[in-house]
C-alpha cells in the first residue's frame, strides 16, 4: 500500500482526466479541471475491475459436458476410486488419532478431518457403483440367456456332477398300480374351456389337514410304462434341440419357458439341472384342498405323473407360482394365459376336482379374450362311451289280408206257389169293405171289373 494522501491525481486509465484518491482507494468521481498540485508520493495504479473465477466463464452446456465426462469417468474408474478413497480414508483416521503429520502431510486436524469425511463419501459412492456394474452373485440363469440368444439352436455339452441334481438321481420306479382318472374322455373331447367351467363345482377350499407329497405316489413314476421315468418324458416333449444319453436320459436342450417367455439352455448337472423344472399346472397342495383326499391312490399317483398336468418350465416362475390357483397366480407372459387356464380345467374337470368362487371368476376373466379356447383331454382318461344309438321302430309292412275263399252262394229260394186262389164273390164294394178285403186288386180274389169302377186294377178304393 501506499501513503499517498487523498487528492485529484491523473487517471491512469485515461489520459486528459484526473480522479479522486481518498487515502485508501480510487473513487469514480472525474474531474476534467487542470490538475492539483502534483504531489511527491503516487498512489498505486487504479485497479482493473475484479477478475472472475475462471469456472463462472464456462458457458452452460460445457459445464454439462464436464459433468457427464465426470460421471462417466467416475463409473469408468470406480474400483481405482474405491481403492484412493480408501487409503485417504485409513490415513485421516491414523492422523486424527496419533495426531502426527502423515505422509499426505494434512496442515492442520481439521483439514485431516475434512479429507476423512470426503473419502468416506467417495468410498461409499464409488463401492455402490463397482457393486452395481459388477454383482458379485451373478446367476446361472442370467448367464444362460445370452447363450441361448447367441445362437438359435445351441447344443449344450452335458458337464459331470459329483453331486447331481435330486430328480436326475431319482430311480426309476415302475407304476405298480392302474393308471386311471375320475371322468373319462368324454367330459373334455371337443369341448371349449368355458363350458366345461360351467360343469365344475364351485366350493370353498378345505384344510390342508394330512397333506403329504407321498400321497400322490413316488416322485416321476414310470406311470405310463414306457421305461422312462415321467421327468425325462416331459423334458423329452418340452425341449427343443434336445441331447440324449440313452434311450430316456435327457442331457441337454434348450426350453422356450411358456411362463416367462424367455429361452432357458438345460444341461444336466449340479447347479444347472435345477434351472429347469417340471411345474404340476394344478399344484398338489392345491389339488389335497380341492377334491384329492377323495381320490383313490392310483388316481392321485395318474394326476401327479399325468402329462396333461406337466410343464417344464422355468425354477424362478415355479417357485413364484408355489401352490398358487389361478386367482393367485398367472404367468408373466400374458399371450399363454388361455392356454394355462385351459389346461387347469382340463385337469380339474378330468379328476372331479372344484374350483373357488375366486378361482372360477378368474378363470372366467382370462377366457373373455379366447372364449373359442378348447381344452386338451388326457392320455389317461377311458375313452369316451360310443354313443348309444336308438334303433329305429320296425314298421311292420301292411300286408293285404288273402281274399277269403268265396261261400258258395246259397241257391235262390224258389218262391213258395201261391196259395190256391179262393173264390170269392161281393156283390157291391160294401161287402168287399165288410169282408176287410177293401181295396181289392186285379189279381186278388173277388175282384171284378164291375167293382173296379174306373178300370185302374183297384176296386173298391
């Protein structure tokens, strides 16, 4: 500073014009007079105007470039920004605690502090980002689906399991009952989803009271005794492109899930077996609490191996699904929901099972959009009864009775000869009338032309 004394002192900006020094700064005010009295000390050169900061002159849409580049930066370099926030965040702890110069050299606690807090946040900020862009418990069914996508028709090669899945190991068990259902295939041949739905009682569900999976038998029974057990049947119909090992073990294959909608690659083995499942479309727990209990044992151990009640279907939607009916639970993809409720009251229908008053109307709801939906009818079910045909009435011929031989006819009597004409004689019509013989006739007795006055053959008229 200088110790110039206020005074007009030549305006260093510009030339011609003096301006007022107060002591301590420059003032606006202007003076075109000749100058004061010059005087020995100068006071320092005017000022320009404050300069700003450098970050104020960016426009707008560079700050926003910036930000961007740093979020990107920031996501890019995470786990690096992670790691410097981590060691500033151990270095201000030992400095506040020890109280003694590190080597980032902190002036002072309170900057030590500063930097502590500032890499908590950073440490925090850039672990969720590291924790986000890499899971650490990615799963097998998310590393599936680009398998599947990379190619239409995968062929998985079946790798070795120590431990395989449950059902994989599962022995195969014959079916030593007689597979059989409540009604046979009449109750759904040809018939739509909503009719058969208007047969089906509607009940409340009752207690789950005794219900256990071995009621329904073993699980996968070789019901229908073609030498495969019932899950490798259903994987052998769901799966497309599927591998075999054998004539009945099925080790690979890709399922189109009808519930997701999504392509699920299948390959056998621990970890992986378990992706796929085989889904009971009328779930058992459901089936106990709707008319099962009464059912014999062959026909619950048909209903839990009937694959009209079976799906191969994805382990996540399976297990959303659980036991749930259809006032619960439809699948995801809302283009097979027709076809799910379809398949219910099939099984429903054809093991003599009720729905809920819930149930029902959903199902109902579903079908308003494919009321012309018809309903698949199990491989189990008797045939359906040949229709019993009236026979038509027998109309006996009208047959024309024989003639009856003709009688002889009887031959014409021969009139009985007249009795012998008496004679009689009357004098007049008085005696004729007297007699009672009146009117005479010409060919009776007794009459005369004399009597018959007026000669018409009759006398004494």
């Amino acid at each position: 500073m200088t110790n110039a004394t206020p005074g007009w002192y030549p305006d260093t900006e510009t030339p011609g014009r003096l301006r007022w020094w107060d002591g301590r700064q420059w003032t606006n005010d202007f003076t075109p007079l000749p100058p004061a009295p010059t005087v020995t000390t100068a006071p320092p050169p005017a000022a320009p105007g404050a300069a700003r900061p450098w970050f104020s002159r960016v426009p707008m849409w560079g700050r926003i470039v910036a930000g961007l580049v740093l979020l990107v930066a920031l996501w890019l370099l995470a786990p690096f920004v992670a790691m410097v926030a981590l060691v500033v965040l151990v270095t201000g702890i030992v400095s506040l605690a020890r109280n003694t110069p590190t080597w980032l050299r902190f002036r002072s606690r309170s900057s030590a502090a500063i930097w502590t807090v500032a890499a908590v946040v950073a440490f925090a900020v850039a672990g969720g980002i590291t924790g986000a862009t890499s899971p650490k418990h990615a799963t097998p069914v998310a590393q599936a689906v680009p398998a599947a996508a990379a190619s239409p028709t995968p062929s998985p090669t079946p790798t070795a399991s120590a431990t395989p899945f449950a059902d994989d190991q599962a022995a195969l068990a014959a079916f030593a009952g007689q597979p059989g259902t409540v009604a046979d295939a009449s109750a759904t041949t040809d018939k739509t989803a909503l009719s058969v739905l208007e047969n089906l009682a509607v009940k409340g569900r009752a207690p789950k009271t005794g219900y256990d999976r071995a009621q329904f038998g073993q699980r996968w029974l070789d019901v229908d005794r073609n030498g495969c057990d019932t899950r490798n049947d259903i994987l052998g119909r769901d799966l497309k492109d599927a591998v075999r090992s054998g004539t009945c073990r099925l080790t690979g294959g890709t399922l189109a899930d009808p519930y997701t909608g999504r392509s699920i690659a299948f390959v056998r083995g621990q970890g992986t077996s378990e992706l796929v499942q085989i889904d009971h479309v009328v779930a058992l727990s459901d089936a106990w609490q709707k008319g099962a209990q009464q059912l014999t044992a062959d026909q619950r151990a048909s209903f839990a191996n009937d694959p009209l009640n079976l799906l191969a279907v994805d382990r996540a939607a399976n297990a959303q699904k659980s036991d749930g009916d259809a006032a619960t639970w439809l699948p995801a993809q809302k283009s097979y929901r027709c076809t799910y409720v379809a398949a219910q009251i099939a099984v429903k229908a054809t093991y003599g099972l009720w729905v809920t008053e819930a149930e029902r109307d959903a199902m109902k709801g579903v079908l308003e959009a494919c009321p012309d939906q018809l309903v698949p009818t199990s491989a189990f079910a008797a045939p359906a009864p040949a229709p019993v045909v009236e026979p038509e009435p027998v109309v006996a011929p009208v047959v024309a009775p024989e003639p009856a031989p003709a009688q002889p006819q009887p031959a014409p009597a021969e009139p009985a000869p007249a009795p012998p004409a008496e004679d009689a004689y009357y004098a007049n019509c008085d005696a004729v009338r007297a007699a009672g013989k009146a009117p005479l006739y010409r060919d009776q007795p007794g009459y005369r032309s004399k009597l018959d006055r007026d000669n018409d053959g009759v006398a004494c008229e």
